[in-house]
C-alpha cells in the first residue's frame, strides 16, 4: 500500500493512534511555519503562530469535515494563528529576518551572487511586512504557496473574485513599498554586480536590506 | 484619449487575468502611456521579488519541540483508544470517499462558474475552437498569446482521493447551483504539486507538454466546440488512476465539460466525457 494520505492519518489519530498526528505535523510544518513567517515577518512569532495552529489543529481535530483538503483545514487554522500572533504581540517593532530566514538556498559557486540574492530577498520579506494584512495573507497563499485561487478561496473563506482583487492590491501594494524602501547602504551584500541585471532586478537592488543587518550574529541568542 | 485603468486593472493584466475587451484596451493604452507602464514594470519587479522567496527552513530544535508540545496536549495514555474518540470518527469506518469527491467537484465548479462569470465578455469573443484553444493556452502551437494565459501556462493540477464518476458530475452541479460562495468550512481543493517548491517556479513557463496534450485531445473530442480549460483532477476512474480535464464553454460559461484520461495519458483518447452546468445561481 502507499503512503496514507493526510486524512487517512488524521483518522487514525482519532481512532487513537498516537503517533498518527506526528505524522501529519512533520509532512506539513514547514509550509504551515512558511505561512507564518511570511504573515508575520519574523522567527519568534512564527514559530508561536505555527505551534499553535497546530495545536488548535488538534484540539479540533474531531471537527474537521471530510469534504475538505486536510492540508486546506490547517492553511486556514494556520493564517488564522498567524493573525492572532499578530493581534497579540503589543509590540510593532520587527525584528529582523536573519538571511536563512529568507529561504534563500545557499549556491556553492558563486558567493558574491549569494550576498546579493540574501539582500533582496530580505528586502521583499521586509516590504511584505508593510502591506496590508488582508492583501498579504492572499499573497501568501497564492503568489508564495502556489495554491490555485480556488483553493485560497476556501482558506480565506471568500469568493475566488475576492481572492483575485487581494493578490492584485497585494502586488501594487509590494511594489509600491520596494519602489519607496529607503536607500540605506546594504552592508551585507557587494552593490557592483547589481547593474548587470534586468529593469527588474535593478528596482529591487535599488531598496535595501532592513536595518541592522550587521547584528545578525545575536551574540546572546542561540 | 481615454482616462487611465486603474491600477487594479493593470495588475490583472500584468497577471494575463483580463478579459476583453479590457484585455486590448489596457494593451493599446500601455503602448502610449509611459505612467502605467511604470506600474506594469513595477508589478513585475515585485512578482520578480516574490519568487525570491522560496519555502524557509525550518529553525533548528522547532520540529522536535513541536512534536513535543503536540504529545503533551494529546489525550490519553500511548496506546489506548477511547471509544469516544471512536464514535467521533465515524466516516472513516466507512470508504467515503464519493461524499468527498462530489463535495470537492461541486465546489472547483463553483469556482470555474465564478471565474467564467467575470470573463464572459473575453469568451464571447472566441468564436471557433482552435483560436480559442490557442488563447487560452498561451503555449499552443501558435503561442502569439502567451500574455493572455491566466497566471502563466500550468493549469492547477487537483487531487481527489476516491473515484471520480462522471454519473456524479451532473448531480453535483446541479446541487452546486445553490451557492456561488466556496464551502464555508468544507470546501475541498489540494494544492498543485508543483506548488511544493514555495514560489520558485517560472509563472511565465509555457503550458507542459503533457497537459497541452490534454487539451488538444479534448478539443479534438468537442468538435466544433470552443473549450476553455480550467483545471485537472488527477483522481481515480474505475479504480484506476487518471486524470481529468475539466473545462468551460467559450461563449456558455455555465456549461462545465470533463473528459476523463485514464493514467494521465492523452495521447489516447479520453475513456470518458460529459458536461454539466457550471454557472452558480
């Protein structure tokens, strides 16, 4: 037999085998902790908001209704956690991505590439944070997770037009953020190599990496 | 000269998501309007952005403690089973999934009627089936619309568990017409496996090879029909995998017609077809 799908294993967790949840939490914690970082915008947070979504997943696992995706059930769970984290923290502070934090692979050959991609990724995350939260969680799902509107539509619980409008004024509303990201020195990353790219890649290079890129070495954390 | 989109508009025709006849006036307007052509190449550079920002490794210690929160908050002692957690599980004694699939049809239909509902102006412009076919794809053979392809040139790939029956088609759009909002909490949709990557696919690639295939093979089953693809299930037909093509009728966007692929191969024609109505009330 092949592997059991995810609502075979949420069955079995209800019928008591214990280990059955595990299973559900290692197949989908990294794109449930994607979610959360992405929505939120740092690690702490992220990692608050995806253990909760996967508590409250359990809590309620006797609710879930077999029409829908199990992994539709916990995207939602999971937005919602992160909107709750959100609500939560009385801080509006944020605290800075780490390059890792960035999902950026690290390339073998060409380290001087590298600097520049952890730049800029950090510069979109960053610009993510600033949208507003409705239009982010759309791109989230849509433009980060690749899910079919549809599907977003069931995560979000409104129509797939709503869905749409969202991902769109989340486009405008990161590009207008990237377009006005102060010009800060970017420290971490060489700026030379950057005018041999696209119209693209040059509006990007123009914004910088968040603030206090040189103290990623948190000397007191971890 | 007329006013300027608003920028809304032009990211829907950034995303190749307009129909006509916005489509060619936005297009006619971009070519004259340095303005919003700035904003074009704006929502490119932050979709460009975007796909910077591929799935996060999970920090170090979070899986095990995950884990381990999860133990501490399931009930009951390792190994026993209550027989209240029993009677709460009471669908998976049986195999229902028929319940799951109707559901998960009834509601991708919902969504295609949705979608057609918004681009009925862009279908009625599509007369005959193999200009049609070429728009809608961006990647056909004729590939000179390649802008036009909503979102790129993949359609989203579906999972269904269970067996699809082209007997429950009908009957699930007909109970479909009550709502066109999604399922409140119930709705059924699997992400598209190439989703998995968070965000590094190239959302301009052409349509692939196998999923053209596809719908040339049903367009070359509808005859003189104008098909718009909308999406695949990859599920099972007679217990066997396949996969199957669900798409609209250019110019009747309540029309829904499916064309079952057993295994995923269309360079054979579909076992099975049949149509449906897709329009929610």
């Amino acid at each position: 037999m092949s592997e059991p799908t995810d609502e075979e294993l949420l069955a079995s967790h209800l019928r008591g085998d214990r280990r059955a949840f595990g299973q559900l939490v290692s197949r989908h914690e990294r794109r449930v902790y994607g979610i959360c970082l992405r929505m939120l915008g740092n690690r702490e947070d992220a990692q608050d908001a995806a253990q909760e979504a996967f508590l409250s997943a359990l809590r309620r696992a006797s609710t879930f209704r077999q029409a829908a995706a199990f992994s539709t059930w916990l995207y939602r769970i999971a937005v919602n956690a992160a909107t709750d984290q959100a609500r939560r923290r009385a801080r509006t502070r944020t605290v800075p991505l780490e390059p890792d934090d960035a999902g950026v692979p690290v390339p073998a050959h060409d380290p001087t590439d590298h600097g520049e991609v952890v730049a800029t990724a950090v510069t979109v995350q960053a610009a993510l944070a600033g949208i507003p939260d409705e239009f982010r969680a759309a791109v989230v799902l849509c433009d980060l997770l690749r899910l079919p509107y549809a599907e977003a539509a069931v995560v979000l619980e409104v129509p797939v037009g709503t869905v749409k409008s969202r991902v769109f004024r989340g486009r405008l509303a990161l590009a207008d953020e990237l377009r006005t990201e102060p010009a800060e020195p970017v420290k971490a990353a060489p700026l030379d190599a950057r005018s041999v790219h696209g119209p693209g890649t040059a509006t990007l290079a123009r914004a910088s990496e968040p603030v206090e890129t040189d103290e990623r070495h948190h000397p007191s954390k971890e | 000269m007329r006013d300027h989109p608003d920028r809304e508009q032009l990211a829907a025709w950034q995303a190749g998501e307009l129909g006509e006849p916005d489509r060619g006036r936005t297009a006619a307007h971009l070519a004259g309007c340095g303005a919003c052509a700035t904003v074009v190449a704006d929502l490119e550079s932050a979709r460009h952005g975007l796909a910077l920002l591929v799935e996060p490794e999970l920090p170090a210690g979070f899986h095990e403690r995950l884990l381990a929160a999860v133990e501490r908050e399931s009930p009951g002692p390792a190994g026993t089973v209550g027989p209240a957690q029993r009677r709460r599980n009471p669908w998976l004694q049986r195999p229902a999934t028929w319940a799951a699939a109707a559901a998960l049809l009834l509601f991708v239909v919902g969504a295609v009627g949705l979608v057609n509902l918004v681009d009925r102006n862009r279908s009625d412009t599509t007369a005959a089936a193999p200009a049609s076919r070429q728009e809608e794809s961006g990647g056909g053979a004729g590939g000179a619309m390649a802008p036009a392809a909503p979102s790129g040139g993949a359609l989203p790939v579906i999972q269904l568990a269970g067996e699809f029956s082209p007997a429950r088609l009908p009957e699930a759009l007909v109970a479909e017409s009550g709502g066109s909002q999604p399922l409140s909490g119930s709705g059924a949709t699997r992400a598209a496996p190439q989703s998995a990557d968070g965000g590094r696919t190239d959302n301009q690639a052409k349509r692939p090879p196998d999923q053209q295939a596809c719908v040339d093979r049903a367009a070359a089953q509808a005859g003189g029909t104008a098909l718009v693809p909308s999406f695949f299930v990859d599920t099972l037909y007679q217990g066997k995998p396949a996969r199957v093509l669900v798409a609209t009728v250019a110019g009747a966007p309540s029309q829904a017609r499916y064309f079952v692929f057993p295994g995923g191969d269309c360079s054979v024609p579909p076992v099975a077809q049949g149509q449906g109505n897709a329009r929610p009330r």
